[in-house]
C-alpha cells in the first residue's frame, strides 16, 4: 500500500478521535471549539500534508494545557499529537 495511502487511513482515524473530542459534553465549549478548528485544519485540500499536520499540531497544543480540560480529554489529545507528529514525519 502507498504511503499516501496509509496516511490518508491514518488521517481519517484522527479526524474520527477529533469528532469524539468534539462532541464530548464534559469538554468545555470554548476547548471543543478549537478541538474543531484542528479537525478542519487536518481535513484542508488545498494545503500541503505537512502544511495541514503542522496548522492542527499547532492548534492542539495550544489547548492541551488549558486547565479546564478533564483528564481523559487531555490523554485523549497527548496521544492524537503523538500520532500526528509521527505523520509529520513521515511526510518529510
């Protein structure tokens, strides 16, 4: 299987953990906000791969810290940057 192929398989369970995240009740508003906005971003067709991982590796972090976010949600979003940087990688 091509590369692009896998990332692409890879990319769709991301976005599915996205949607999770984003529709998790017990996550404040503002976080599933941004929690979105990264989804979009991951999901762009007009930007590079690394461009798109970057932009939604960006926005995450961004949110991982804020202290409103319960425990599992923070996991949750640790593990999703994890497996984004390894993407990143793969794209260079």
């Amino acid at each position: 299987m091509p590369i692009e192929k896998i990332n692409q398989i890879e990319i769709e369970s991301l976005v599915q953990m996205l949607d999770m995240l984003s529709e998790d009740t017990s996550i404040p508003k503002n976080v599933r906000a941004s929690i979105a906005k990264s989804k979009m971003r991951l999901m762009e067709s007009d930007k590079s791969a690394n461009e798109a991982l970057t932009t939604s590796i960006h926005a995450l972090e961004e949110i991982v810290n804020d202290i409103n976010i319960p425990m599992h949600a923070r996991t949750t979003i640790w593990n999703l940057l994890s497996e984004l940087e390894v993407l990143k990688e793969q794209t260079l």
